[in-house]
C-alpha cells in the first residue's frame, strides 16, 4: 500500500526548516535507447553531461551534500529529513505551511538511480528482523539512530524530484487524479494503465475483512516489480498512514478485459 503524507515546510528555509525538496534539474539528461537499438525500447537513461560523455547523475549522496546547491532548484524546505525521505517513496505528498495552509507536490522526475529497499539492509544489518519490516517500524529506527539512519537513507540511491501540482488529489503515472482504495500502481511490463482490475486480498488494519473491490490500474513505481505485485492508493490521514505502512497482504487479482470478435 502507498498513501499521501503530509509533511511541514516552509517557502524559506529556517533553523527549523532545513531540508529541501528539489525540482528537476535542468542538467538531468534523459536518453530513449529504442532510438538508438530497437531491442532497448523500454530502456531510458538519465544522467548528465560532463565533457563530451554521459555519466550518472548525482545520486542522493552526492545531493544530501549538496551537488544541487546553488541550482535554484528548492522548491521548499521540511523539517524532518526522514519524512523527506518517506515523501521520496511515497511520491506525492501535502505540505503544511506556518500559516495553516497547504500546497501539494507531485512526482516530476527522478535521477535514475535504482531503488534500493532500506528494510532489506537493515535485516542485513542484523537491525531488524524481515517480519518486523513496516513503514512505522523504519521510521522509528531511523529517527531512534539520526547518524546511521543518514548512512542507511543513502544506500537507496535514488532521488526524487517534485513539481507544485494544482488538483484536489495527487495524480498518478496515468496523468489522472488517484482515488483513495481504487487506484492501484501496478508493474507496466505486465499491466498496463487504466485497465480494470478485481482485488482479492486482506484488510491490514481490520484482518476479519476481506479487502475485495474494482481498482484501476492508474500508477507504477520504481519499487513495483513482477507480474502479480499490486500497490492500493489508501488516500491520506491516520488511517490511510495506517494502512499502507503496514500492507504486505498476500492475495490475488483479476485483470478484465473487453470481449473481442473476429
């Protein structure tokens, strides 16, 4: 499960606020490989130019020390470096401003780093064991152990960046708003978008109920992988919070297509 965070900023950056959300950086080169060899077709590169060559991007190390500085890029700061980074997997998020007011960001791009799961190098560390991974669980370490949790954080090499969106809810890979327990990220090598989908699985929070509906195919995500992998869009608030911090629900789903004659 995925939901919207809300996050506290700010327009400027304070003793308070000090961790900013970036835009797309201009320099960040994208590079379509099927026009170069037709067996890449799905294949996109992003780096940047330095020279005459194409070299990675900055991954999120080199950007928590600040290879983005000086680039205009910051959009806002937050107050939290965790939940920043939570925002990063998360994709879109509201953020509360000092006055009461809210704004809501989008994904806009990413450095093309691979995502790399932290729970997997903390069970790896001997940190956590595999049945305690959550989203609450890893927010608690993190916050509990500053210094590592920085270390760890930069392991996921991947960096998202984000755009100022104007909608009523977040918008997803299929350019629609999402909808809170109907829309559904899914892996684009096996389900494309917008196609109806059966859910047949369990509700995390209340484990007496079924969690059985029509969802669309509406988002993907770098984490999404394999052809029977399914992430619910729970909204925002506690309860969505809740939910999608702690869904790891086995299950299974019907893909329905329309009924073609010859």
């Amino acid at each position: 499960g995925y939901y919207e965070p809300e996050l506290r900023g700010s327009w400027s950056p304070t003793a308070k606020f000090k961790y900013p959300l970036f835009s797309v950086p201009k320099d960040l080169v994208s590079i379509d490989l099927k026009q170069f060899r037709p067996k890449y077709k799905k294949d996109v590169l992003l780096g940047r130019i330095k020279g005459k060559k194409l070299i990675p991007y900055y991954d999120r190390s080199d950007i928590q020390s600040g290879s983005l500085k000086g680039m205009g890029l910051e959009i806002l700061w937050v107050d939290d470096p965790v939940d920043a980074f939570f925002l990063h997997i998360q994709g879109s998020g509201r953020i509360l401003l000092p006055d009461g007011s809210h704004i809501r960001l989008g994904f806009a791009g990413r450095n093309g780093h691979s995502y790399t799961a932290i729970g997997r190098i903390l069970v790896g560390m001997g940190a956590m064991k595999l049945d305690a991974v959550s989203m609450p669980s890893l927010k608690k370490w993190l916050k509990e152990n500053p210094v590592a949790g920085r270390a760890v954080m930069n392991r996921n090499r991947s960096y998202i960046f984000f755009q100022v969106i104007q909608a009523d809810d977040p918008i997803g890979a299929q350019n629609v708003p999402l909808t809170a327990n109907r829309s559904l990220a899914v892996d684009t090598e096996f389900i494309p978008l917008g196609i109806p989908i059966w859910l047949d699985t369990q509700n995390p929070v209340e484990r007496s109920r079924k969690l059985q509906r029509l969802v669309v195919s509406q988002d993907r995500g770098s984490a999404i992988k394999g052809p029977i992998r399914g992430d619910v869009f729970w909204g925002h608030g506690k309860y969505a919070e809740k939910a999608a911090g702690i869904m790891r629900e086995r299950g299974r789903y019907f893909v329905l297509l329309p009924r073609y004659s010859m």
